[in-house]
C-alpha cells in the first residue's frame, strides 16, 4: 500500500478505505512523520492562502464565488485547488523530500475570527461582495441596501413592480456571519457557511424561503401569510415567531424554537413546538426535546456555549467560524464530551488555551490547521 497515494486522496478530502485509513493512522502514530505530514497540510492552506489572499484582488475573488447547494466558498476552491494543483504540489513535495534539496515554502493567513461578510446573488446573476462597502441595488423596483452597520435590507420603491416572482440570494462564506431584513420585514442573521434563497417580495400567499446552514428567524406577523423555511427533509411554518434552524449536511437538522410556535412538516405529519422545544431529525424520525434555548442560540448574541458536547461537534463549530481545519492525531477524542462558554470574538489563541484546561486534549495551531491530540492517556 502506497502511502504517498492514501495522503493525497486525505488531503484531497477523498474517503479512504477502513484499510487505507488504519493503515495512514499507524503511520502517522510514527512522531517522525508529524512534521512531514503538517508541512504537506500547510501547502494545501497555502495553495489557498497565496491564490485567493495574495493574487486575486478581494472583490475579484468573491464575484468568481458562484452560490452552489454546498455554499462554504473556500471549501469550493479547495475541491478545485485539490482535483487541479494539490496533487502536483505534493508530488513536488515527495519528491523534494527524497532528494532533501528543496525547502517547501508556503504561505500563512493569520486566523482571525469570523467577521460580518457575505455575498448577494441578484436575479440577474450579479453577485455583489457584502462587507465593507455600502451598497444600493435597484432590483425590479426593490431598492436594496448594505447599511453601515452591516445588514442587508429590501424596501419597496414603489408600487409598480412586477408580479413575477424573482429571487436572491445571500452566502455567508466560513468565518462570516450577516444579517438580513427581508421585503416583509423578517430579520434573518445568518451563521457561517449558510446560504439562503428568498423571493425579492412576497407577492404569493404564503412567505416562503430556502436554507442550508444555520440561520435564526424574527418572523413579522401576517397570519394570513404564513412564513416557511424550506429544507430538504422538513418545512418550518410560522406565521410569527421566533426560531432558530441548523441544517448542515454533516448534523441532524434541528429547529430551536424561541418564543411563538411554530409547525414542523414532514411527509404529511405535521409536529407543533412550544419555546423552549427542539426538533431533531434522527434516524429518520422527528425526535422533540427540551433544550437550553440560550446556549442553541448563543452564537446569535455573539458567544459560543456548549454543555457536555461532543469535542468532533464543537471543532465543528469553532473550524466554520475561524476557518481552520482540523486534523484528529487519536480518534478517540472525538467523541470526548466537554463544556465550554466564550465569545465568538475571542481570539483562537484564548479558545486553544479555554479547551487545553481540561487536561484531557493539546491543541496546536499552524498556518490554518488545527492538531488535536488526546494527553488525557500519557
């Protein structure tokens, strides 16, 4: 079995084999291989770091991000960086190595917490960067607004406009957050790697919008008007309220609700919550639970709880709000359970040492990558 090939296909985010994948664990159990192997780790960031960082002008690089079902934009050109220029890099690398002539160089973006950014989709396919720069849009008589405070607003110019339904979008990349005020006055804040789709006004009878990612809702009342929040396994109806909806591919899609009620709809069965409720899909079936609204909301008012979590769940977490990705040198660890509390604006430096004071894990940050290791066992 060729290690070189198993390395490629791990940092190219390939699936490997359960051989594959118990055979690269041996070898990366060898501390000699560490090194190498995290040199190989920050080419791939700096493959990212020096194309999209260094060479492409900021606004240039985001108009090239088309919205797509899976909206993280750095992941997008990683899968390219990975199928086009990964393989040929670390061929150089190996090669390198052997010979020991060469020093990889490789460049290394600061991480910085999340910030409030994200990109407008137009009905026309324009796509507009949202961060920090005011902007006003004229869509189909919708003046659309990038306020100084960093949210996005639809407000109708007229009463002219066209009764065809036309739609936008909004993504917010990793290590993004927005806020949005719809045409019917809803608020939506959405979280990193979030992607929502919505009709520029509400002429139909119903409200109706569609989510991947998380989003929290502040619904504006119109009963005869229902608001939905498509999703591919649920619908959420509301006709005002308050909720909150997680609807990542790698989770269970949940919905926190905060003050109202709201009505879960699936397969023609139709589940009611009440605040304080949550509604899981596990196993396809809805499970409804009572949860700690405040720490499902946390990242809404600008902080990170976590009760007995799963650590594989919370460096979720933390690697789509600082934009790192992390590597697992025990696998045993993901399943750890620990509870934490700090704010989203802390640096990763103050997260790293909140974590390492349960004496359980050493977590080490290079370049854009993140090494958990288990110390719970020395």
């Amino acid at each position: 079995m060729n290690i070189e090939e198993i390395i490629i296909k791990q940092l190219s985010e390939e699936h490997l084999s359960e051989e594959e994948s118990a055979f690269f664990d041996k070898w990366y159990q060898d501390s000699s291989n560490w090194e190498y192997y995290n040199d190989l780790l920050k080419i791939r960031s700096g493959i990212i770091a020096s194309q999209v960082k260094e060479r492409i002008d900021k606004r240039r690089a985001w108009n090239q991000v088309r919205p797509a079902h899976k909206i993280s934009w750095i992941r997008i050109l990683l899968k390219y960086a990975a199928i086009m220029i990964l393989p040929l890099s670390l061929g150089f690398f190996f090669l390198t190595r052997e010979n020991k002539q060469e020093k990889v160089v490789y460049a290394e973006v600061p991480v910085q917490p999340g910030k409030k950014q994200a990109v407008l989709t137009l009905s026309s396919g324009l796509q507009v960067m949202l961060a920090d720069t005011i902007v006003h849009v004229n869509e189909k008589g919708m003046v659309i607004s990038n306020l100084p405070n960093k949210e996005l607003v639809y407000k109708i110019m007229n009463n002219t406009m066209k009764t065809e339904t036309i739609y936008n979008t909004v993504t917010v990349p990793r290590g993004g957050e927005y806020k949005l005020v719809l045409a019917d006055g809803t608020t939506v804040w959405l979280n990193s790697d979030s992607h929502i789709r919505y009709p520029v006004t509400f002429s139909s009878n119903t409200r109706q919008v569609e989510l991947e990612g998380e989003a929290y809702f502040e619904v504006t009342k119109d009963v005869e008007k229902p608001f939905i929040v498509r999703m591919n396994e649920y619908n959420v109806r509301v006709t005002g309220t308050q909720f909150n909806v997680r609807n990542y591919s790698n989770e269970s899609l949940a919905t926190t609700l905060v003050e109202g009620g709201v009505q879960i709809e699936r397969r023609g069965k139709v589940d009611e919550l009440r605040p304080g409720q949550q509604a899981v899909l596990e196993n396809n079936e809805i499970r409804i639970r009572v949860v700690n609204v405040d720490e499902q909301v946390a990242w809404r008012h600008g902080a990170f709880g976590f009760t007995q979590c799963r650590l594989e769940n919370i460096m979720e977490e933390l690697a789509r709000w600082y934009d790192v990705d992390v590597f697992y040198m025990n696998q045993q660890v993901k399943d750890y359970h620990f509870s934490a509390w700090f704010k989203r604006s802390s640096s990763i430096n103050e997260v790293i040492s909140i974590l390492e004071k349960t004496k359980r894990i050493s977590l080490d940050l290079k370049g854009r990558i993140l090494t958990v290791k288990d110390i719970s066992r020395n």
